[in-house]
C-alpha cells in the first residue's frame, strides 16, 4: 500500500494575479515548482480542494482546473477516496546502445530489485513460433517484476527457446540480468535486436501488479534479442505504466530520417495475445 505522508501546505506560496495568465494556470504553476524543488516529493498528498481555494484565495472550481491540468502532465494523480498526490517521478529510457535493463538502470545511478513471478514450459502461438524461429510450439516463459528504487516499475515476460532455458537456474535472474547470464554460463554472445513500443492499457493483473489503476494507459515493448549466430534467444514483452517512462532518442544532423513503415501481420505485435498467459504450477517455480 502507498504510505500516506502528512499533507502538504500552500500557504508560503504566491502567484501573481496581475501577469495576464488565467488563475488556474498560475495556481498550477506554482504547485508544479513545488515538485520541481522537491518540497513536494512523490506519493506526497495535497490538502482537499476546498482548502487550497481558501489558501489561494480562489474557487474550488479555479483549483480543480489547476489540479487537473497537472493530472494531465503526469505530475499529480487522483485517488477516489483518498485525494490527490504527487506522481512519482518518470524514467527516462534511451532508445541507444543495445543494454539490459538491469545495465541501464545501473547506469542511471538507480537502484533495482527483480522478483521472479514464474519460470516454466508453455506452448506458443503460431506467430510466436515464427517470430524465434523455433521448429515446434515449445517454449519456456520467464516472467519478471522490475522493482526500481523501490517501486514496481516493469513487468516483463521473456519466451526463451528450450535449449536455452535449460541452462537457466531462475533464482540468479533476482541478481543478474537475463544478457548477463547467457553469456556467462551458456556462452551466448548477444548480437542485436529489433525493438517496438506501442500504447496500450493495464489489465487487473498486470495493473495489480505494477500497482496501478485497471484501464491506465501503458507502454508495452517488444523486444526480440539474437546471438552472433542469428539465432533469436529472447522474445521479450516489457509493459510499464505510460506516465512513468518517458522514451528518448539522440540524433545528429546527417544522421538517417526517420520513415513510417506499415506494419505486417507478420512483424506487428499481436494484440489478442494475453501479456500474461501462465497460469500452471511453473508461475511458481521461481518464487
């Protein structure tokens, strides 16, 4: 459950009424450079809209529009029955280098803690199958809970090939990461992979564990990972709360202009395919 922390104060901040903006947009300015200095910090509650009114000297409704407009920039969400509370803050995920997860997150100072929800064989879709390659349906999914500084930040499930889950101990994936281990103890050097972001929304599974709001807009990543060889070794699915993630590319003058491409049944991801789909005795063989 989210700690409640004692409610925050407006009363030693102002705004000017007399710079042309409406009040709704200054109320929400100065509340925002209360986040942006930290004297707001995330999960913190703000007091009721009643009271705000009163300590800024405006309607309820006048507080309303500033407090959704801050809902609207992924700073401050809404609770039924609790109030309204500072966003926690956003990653920001480079589409650079190819790394781990768990190397980008070191990378960015952070911490991370990975829990393994389950490890098991399952049969595949036909695309799936034809997606990794693989002579039949058999393959073992891996699904992970990525817990970063501390919150659950990204849920993912990995569809391995047989031969390759077997040299898998999942116990060592809650330290390592999954690039990591391949290398280290099956000699699988990574080469490349081909990588999709795309909208979706939280399911009451995915949404409890993640610990958001059934329905909540998401980014769900789909990453498939080759060897040296051109094998494919990982069919991954990455699936995040979209106000949490912000994806951010460097580009130069000079460098390829980006292009829209269509799309095949073939190279798409399948969205009648469940994000989740173990529900045997292997969800709890990595527990």
């Amino acid at each position: 459950m989210r700690r409640e922390p004692a409610v925050w104060s407006p009363q030693h901040l102002s705004f000017s009424r007399d710079d042309g903006l409406p009040k709704y947009i200054a109320i929400a300015r100065a509340i925002g450079q209360a986040i942006t200095e930290e004297e707001l910090k995330p999960g913190e509650y703000l007091p009721s809209q009643k009271e705000l009114a009163e300590s800024f000297g405006v309607t309820v409704m006048t507080v309303r529009q500033a407090i959704q407009l801050l809902i609207d920039q992924g700073k401050l969400s809404a609770e039924q029955g609790k109030g309204t509370y500072v966003q926690s803050r956003s990653y920001r995920l480079p589409m650079g280098p190819l790394a781990s997860f768990a190397a980008q997150m070191s990378a960015a100072g952070m911490s991370l803690r990975t829990e393994v929800l389950g490890f098991g064989p399952i049969e595949i879709s036909p695309l799936e199958q034809k997606r990794m390659g693989l002579p039949t349906a058999k393959a073992f999914e891996l699904v992970r809970l990525r817990i970063v500084d501390g919150e659950p930040l990204v849920l993912q499930t990995s569809l391995l090939p047989p031969a390759v889950a077997a040299g898998i101990t999942p116990s060592e994936l809650e330290t390592r990461s999954l690039y990591d281990v391949l290398h280290s103890e099956l000699g699988i050097r990574i080469k490349r992979a081909t990588e999709t972001v795309q909208a979706t929304q939280l399911d009451a599974e995915s949404a409890g564990l993640l610990r958001r709001t059934v329905g909540e807009a998401a980014l769900l990543s789909a990453r498939l990972t080759f060897s040296e060889e051109n094998n494919a070794v990982i069919d991954d699915r990455a699936l995040t709360a979209g106000n949490r993630v912000v994806i951010a590319a460097e580009r130069e003058a000079g460098d390829s202009p980006l292009s829209l491409q269509l799309f095949t049944q073939d190279t798409s991801l399948h969205e009648t395919t469940p994000f989740v789909r173990g529900t045997g005795d292997h969800r709890q063989a990595g527990r």
